[in-house]
C-alpha cells in the first residue's frame, strides 16, 4: 500500500490545528510542527511504525529552513509517496481579530511597536510572502467565514477522495460576506432572478423544489449554467494535464442561499460521472 502524507500548511491563525485535529480522527499520524530538513527522515521512521497514513503540519514556526521544503516534497513524491498538500487561508482582517480574541503572539512576531494592529498587520503579509510558493502548489481552503465543524468536514471530506484525477469543487457563497479566497474561479449570479423576493420562497434555499422550480422557469438561470459549463469544458483538460490536483469554482449571489446553490447542485450533477465533484455551500453548511 502506498504511503499516503498530508502537509497542512497555512496562515497563523488560519485553522491548521482544527485541520489537523480533523485528520487525527480520520485515523491519520499526525504531528506538528515539523522542521522541513527532518521530513524525509521522519516519514521513512513512521512508515515503518505508525503505518501508511501520516498528516505533518508545517508553517513558519519553522521559517528559516521552509525553503528546503520544495526539494523536500519533490524528493517524496520521486518515491513514489502519495502527497497531498492542503493550505489553510483566511482574510487578514480574520486574522488580526483572531489573534487579538486568542491574545497570542504571531510567530514571527519580535518586539511589538507601538502601533501593535499596524505590526501585526505588517507580519501577517510577510508570512503571506514566506508561504506564497507553499501555496501556489497546494489546494486552499478559505477559512475566514466557516466554523470549526465546517472546517472539519471539509478536511475530511478531500482526504476522503481516492488520489487519481482532479478533484472539481464547487462552492456557493454571498458576495455580502465576501468572495472566497480559496477560489480558482468566480461567477457572479446576482443578475438572477431572485427567489427571496417570493414570499413562499424566502426561507428555503436553492436545494428545495419550489425554487428549483421557480429557477428552472426562467431562461436566464438555464444560459448561466450554460455558459458556466461552457467555460469549464474548455478548460478542465487543460488544467488537468496542468498537474492541478483541485480547481475550486465558486458561485456568489446576495446572500448564499437561493441561487449560488442551485447553481453550485446543478453544476456537480453535470460533472460527477466525468470528475470527482465536492460541493460546499459556504453559508448554508453547519446550520
């Protein structure tokens, strides 16, 4: 059986010990904060003891040695090792009131100046620049607008996936709360017509049957998607040639309820007997 190694990377603050947690209950090995110059090394000694499922988190607790960690990774995966890469992302305004609710120092932090937010504020982009390449390379999970449970399903949910072909995750979310960003593409559905303003509607979302039967009587709705998978056609072999192991498609309206998700179901349904389909409704997950 092939060894399986997930690297949880990610922003301080982000989530990386929900994540983790999450692993830890899927039955994987895990350990945190692990020195990049002792990966290879740690993962034949735990192979050998703990089995073929090991989750390693790593971060700039350990910056001086993070740029060791690409050649680390390429030398892994020429051993045929199955490796997964998961970053964790969140806004920086997520950020700087996490950290002033926990009160705990950033990593890399040094003296605070006297302008402490600004400080902070200045660290959390340097540790944007220390991570960009790690992140460039794994699949983001956004995390400034779900909750810990959230967090834990989605974690559990992409590991539950076999290694193989690209993944198509599809995402609904309200351009009111912001545009996701662990999205590789966004499509703004807001010109839609809007079940909210029916009243028998207002409270259902897009997976109930009267507003899939409001949204399906208008040609509009049925053009979007249309044209959504259009796009899509063109390019998923592309990205899959491309070596991407995730593409997040990410679809807004007002408020993440009524016609995102429709969407987003729709749109899964299409692509689920020719690629592995994830949907999330980032507003509507949890309740």
């Amino acid at each position: 059986m092939a060894l399986e190694i997930v690297i949880i990377t990610g922003m301080s603050g982000s989530g990386k010990s929900v994540a983790l947690h999450a692993l830890e209950d899927a039955g994987y090995y895990c350990v945190d904060n692990l020195p990049p110059e002792l990966l290879t090394a740690f993962v034949a000694l735990e192979h050998q003891h703990h089995g073929n499922r090991v989750a390693i988190a790593m971060d700039v607790r350990s910056a001086t040695s993070l740029p060791q960690l690409p050649q680390q990774l390429a030398q892994l995966r020429s051993q045929g090792v199955d490796l997964r890469l998961l970053f964790l992302d969140a806004g920086n305004d997520t950020l700087v009131r996490r950290f002033s609710e926990t009160r705990r120092r950033h990593p890399l932090s040094r003296a605070m100046l006297s302008d402490g937010q600004h400080a902070l504020l200045q660290t959390i982009e340097l540790e944007r620049e220390l991570l960009a390449e790690l992140r460039e390379a794994s699949h983001v999970i956004d995390t400034s607008m779900i909750r810990a449970s959230q967090l834990e399903g989605y974690v559990k949910g992409l590991m539950a996936i076999p290694p193989g072909r690209m993944t198509l995750v599809f995402q609904s979310f309200a351009f009111k709360r912001g545009i996701p960003l662990d999205a590789d593409y966004v499509f703004d559905v807001r010109m839609l017509p809007n079940p909210h303003y029916e009243t028998t509607l207002r409270e259902l979302t897009g997976r109930d049957a009267p507003v899939i039967d409001f949204l399906r009587q208008h040609a509009e709705v049925a053009r979007m998607q249309a044209d959504i998978t259009q796009f899509l056609d063109q390019w998923l072999d592309a990205l899959e040639r491309n070596h991407r192991s995730y593409v997040t498609v990410a679809i807004g309206c007002t408020g993440g309820q009524h016609r995102s998700v429709y969407l987003v179901e729709q749109l899964a349904a299409h692509y689920i007997s020719r690629w592995t389909v994830l949907r999330r409704h980032r507003e509507q997950d949890g309740r």
